[in-house]
C-alpha cells in the first residue's frame, strides 16, 4: 500500500522522474503554456504553483536576504539561471494581486498513437 506517498510514479524511477518534472516545469515558464498528458500535467501542477508562489513571496520581502534566499530556492528547483529571472522579473509580477490558481489544464482529447489524455496546461492571464 502506498498510504501517505505524495506524487505520481510516471512508470519512472527517481532520477528520470526527477529530471521529467524539472524539464517540465522549465517549460512551462519559458513557453508559459505546454501540451503533455494528463498525469504529467497533474503531478508538475502543484510544484510550478509552488514556485510561482515562492518568487512572489521573494518580491514582496523587504530585506535584500530574503529576496536572494527565494532566488536561491528556486535555482535549486530549477537548474536554469534565465528561467529564474523570468520566474521572479515577468511571471511573479503579473499575479502579485492573485491568491492562487496560477495554472489551467484544458483538455484535448486523446493522442493518435497510444491514445493517451492530453492536456493543454497554461499559466493564466
């Protein structure tokens, strides 16, 4: 039994699956909207909210260490210098007013070849 085990395998072990989020949720913030299947677009959900929460927080603190500590969290989660900038300089700013809710998934039907769910997940305007 998998009682109190968070996240989804993806039929993945640790690492790839590590690395699978991490390229996901990069994408997500440099094209700001992607089309992967259901299960992925469920499991990375919660960790890009996450972050665009945590860069919000780093904006609005008022003291230069913990606007570099957020930064540093999220190069950590991130691996990518350039998305970090965006994360906290164009993304955050935009839903400094919203409590949440960040992301939308819309469906799109099934892929051809194994007939998969897809999703669009997006962040919103």
């Amino acid at each position: 039994m998998r009682h109190k085990v968070a996240g989804k395998k993806l039929s993945r072990h640790v690492g790839a699956r590590t690395a699978l989020r991490r390229i996901l949720v990069k994408q997500l913030f440099e094209h700001e909207r992607i089309t992967t299947t259901r299960a992925k677009a469920e499991a990375i959900r919660g960790q890009a909210e996450r972050l665009i929460t945590l860069a919000k927080k780093g904006n609005a603190a008022e003291q230069a260490s913990a606007k570099v500590h957020a930064r540093r969290l999220a190069a950590a989660r991130l691996n990518d210098a350039k998305i970090v900038k965006k994360l906290f300089d164009d993304i955050a700013p935009r839903f400094a007013e919203r409590k949440g809710g960040y992301t939308r998934l819309t469906k799109l039907g099934q892929r051809e070849g194994d007939r998969a769910p897809m999703v669009l997940l997006e962040l919103v305007d």
